[in-house]
C-alpha cells in the first residue's frame, strides 16, 4: 500500500519530466486488465490471505462480494450481516456450525439468489472469506472446522471450562 501511495504521489507532481510518464499511465489505465489490476492494487481489492486450507475458489482467502441474500422472508447482504464485527456463517444445505462455535460466529441459514450454488461461506468480520463451498459434501465440514480453528482459535468448551 506504501508502494502504490508513494507511486500516486510522484505522478500527481507538477515536474514536466514526468508528463511523458503520466501519459503512458493514462494509455495503460485504459485496458481493462490493467485498469482492473490498478484499481484493485490502489484499493487493497487485491490482497489475499492463504486460506490454510485446500480449494480453488476465486473467492477463498480474499473479499468476499458484497451478496444480496434472503435469510427467512428477509432480505439483506454480506455489508449488513458483518456490520457487528463478528465472524458470519452463512450456510443453506446441509453445513452447520460445528459444536463449540455458537458464542462466536453469527449463523444464518441464508439463500443467495445471484450465486445458487453456495452452500456455505465462513466470512472473517474484516470481510474475507475464510471458507466456501458449493457442495453438499460432508468433507467440506471438516474444512469449516480447521478454518474456523485457523482464524478464531479454538471453540467455546463451556462454561464450565471458563471459571476462575
């Protein structure tokens, strides 16, 4: 961030010696792909965090998009549900937060009409995404349990476990 704060400084200079380099820049802006690249670089659109777990989906380790969702009859989107700072958990099908989790991740069953597919998302509260799936299957839960241990530490083990 540094780097490209310091770059936009040094462009937005008066020095005429630059101006060849301003207009190369406002050629190269123009492409998409690198217009894209610069937004997201400028941004931080581009960071990604390693997941510490298996997928490939574009989603995984970065910002997750800002979804429409239906939760009940309600409709809401990933911006309203993190606006408490907390871990969110969306999941519809058969993904359920594992035991020991309910203290510390909010849980919607929620249908996302732009994305079908999704059946459940662990989104970390600075917006990226911790976990996906688009599947049904039950691996994927042991992989919402070793996300959930990655970033969040370990679960609740009670009140019990909690005294003094």
């Amino acid at each position: 961030m540094l780097r490209t704060t310091r770059a936009q400084t040094l462009l937005a200079r008066r020095d005429p010696r630059l101006a060849p380099l301003r207009d190369l820049f406002t050629e190269l802006i123009g492409l998409a792909p690198v217009g894209t690249y610069l937004a997201e670089l400028i941004t931080g659109l581009d960071t990604r965090y390693d997941p510490k777990i298996p997928g490939t989906h574009p989603w995984l380790g970065r910002l997750t998009p800002n979804l429409e969702l239906t939760i009940g009859d309600e409709h809401t989107s990933i911006a309203e549900l993190l606006t408490p700072g907390r871990p969110v958990l969306l999941h519809h099908g058969s993904h359920t937060l594992p035991e020991g989790w309910a203290n510390n991740v909010d849980t919607y069953r929620a249908h996302c009409p732009a994305h079908p597919e999704l059946q459940g998302l662990l989104i970390r509260p600075d917006g990226h995404t911790a976990w996906i799936s688009t599947t049904p299957d039950p691996q994927s839960t042991v992989t919402l349990a070793t996300a959930l241990a990655t970033w969040f530490g370990p679960p609740d083990q009670g009140a019990a476990d909690r005294r003094c």
